[in-house]
C-alpha cells in the first residue's frame, strides 16, 4: 500500500510539474514516471504474495493492489494521450 502511495505521489508531481512548465520538461519528470511504475510495479506483486498468504488479514493488500493498480492504469493513460498527441 506504501508503495501505491508514494507511486501516486511522484506521478501526480510529475503531472503538476510537466503542466506549470507547458509540457517542456527535462528528463527527470521521464524518471520520476519511471520510479512511479517500478514502484507500483513492485507494489502490486508484493500485494498479490501477501494477499495469497494465509497469515494477513486481507483489507491491507487488496488495498494496495487497487492502488498500485489505479496508478499502473493512469500512468498508462498518460504514455497514450500522450502517443496520441504527440
């Protein structure tokens, strides 16, 4: 779940950074978008071990499965708009 977070978290600061600039940006808004989905990346699978195990309660990892979902699903909306105007 901490993963999701901060995943959403530097994309959404990406988002805002790329937008004050006019869409100019450098290349770190490109890594800062790269760690957001390798963290979410990560994020979900750890989620999906934990939600498999017995040990856990289940609220937590379900929880950060949808969020590490939710951003995996936006940062792939923003590479397509972005193919598409582009």
């Amino acid at each position: 779940m901490i993963l999701g977070l901060i995943s959403l978290v530097f994309l959404s600061a990406a988002v805002f950074g790329s937008y004050r600039s006019g869409g100019e940006v450098g290349t770190r808004y490109g890594f800062t978008g790269l760690l957001a989905f390798l963290y979410s990346l990560i994020g979900l699978l750890l989620g999906i071990v934990t939600a498999l195990n017995k040990n856990y309660y289940k609220a937590v990892p379900v929880a950060g499965i949808l969020l590490n979902l939710v951003s995996l699903v936006c940062l792939g909306l923003i590479l397509y708009v972005g193919g598409y105007l582009g």
